[in-house]
C-alpha cells in the first residue's frame, strides 16, 4: 500500500514573516528559513444550547529558501504574506525533538512546505481588492496578538 505525507491548510496569517518577530532566519548555509503559524477555525451552533460555537487551530509552518533562488520568493514571503490574510498551504507533516532548559522532552509538530517536492504557500487575498500591509476587514475575530507561539 501506498504512503501519502500530505497537509493542505486555508486560514488567515497569524503574523507578518519578518526578521523582528522571529520569522525569518538566515542559516549557516546563506539559505533562509520563514517560520509562520496560520489560524483554521471551525464554527458550529451548540445543539443544547444553540448558542455559536468556535474552535480555532493553530498551524506551524516552516519552509526554507535556498539562497540559491531569485528574490521574487523572498520578496513575496516578506512583503506579500500579511497578518490576518487568507493563506493556502501545502506541504509535509514534520516532528521534531527537544529539550527545554529544565529537562522536559517536548515535540514540535510543523507543516514543511518544500517548493521542489510539491509545496506551496498561496496568498488567497484577491488581487488588486487587498493591498500588501493593508489592514484586512474579513480577518476572523478569532487572531488575537495574546496567543503564544
């Protein structure tokens, strides 16, 4: 039987990539690493209650740029990719290990989004309608600058 490693996810940015909140990292190599998280939400009416109910995930998402590649990728990461856009991702579910300062073992879950094996990261936003920076009015209430990453 076959294997497929297959993540595909549509939600709204958590916060821009750039260099100052953490987002993109120059490794020893000269290649660069863009770490994001992207919000998906479920909503429903709670069936005793029929009060609304949400459920918001929040999704990692690591992929690295080779410094080998033009930057029409860079730039579009950086100046395209907004907090609160709508954003489509696909890529590979990835774990990793480590270890806090006090011992604790902790395991990283992340979405590895490779260009050359068939992952993509599309902004969603209409073209023309959004403007790069622009504040976004469809961003669900649920972003909140509070939640820890």
């Amino acid at each position: 039987m076959a294997n497929l490693n297959l993540a595909q996810v549509i939600g709204y940015l958590g916060d821009d990539c750039n260099r100052a909140n953490g987002g993109i990292t120059t490794l020893s190599n000269g290649d660069t690493k863009y770490t994001f998280s992207i919000a998906t939400s479920d909503k429903w009416k709670d069936k005793i209650t029929g009060e609304p109910r949400s459920n918001t995930e929040w999704h990692k998402i690591e992929t690295i740029i080779k410094s080998t590649v033009g930057q029409g990728v860079h730039k579009y990461y950086e100046d395209v990719l907004k907090k609160g856009f709508l954003t489509e991702v696909r890529g590979k579910m990835r774990s990793s290990k480590y270890q806090l300062e006090d011992g604790i073992d902790r395991v990283k879950h992340y979405i590895e989004v490779n260009r050359m094996a068939g992952g993509d990261i599309q902004s969603l936003e209409r073209r023309g309608a959004v403007v790069a920076g622009a504040p976004n009015n469809d961003t669900p209430s649920e972003l909140d600058d509070d939640i820890d990453f």
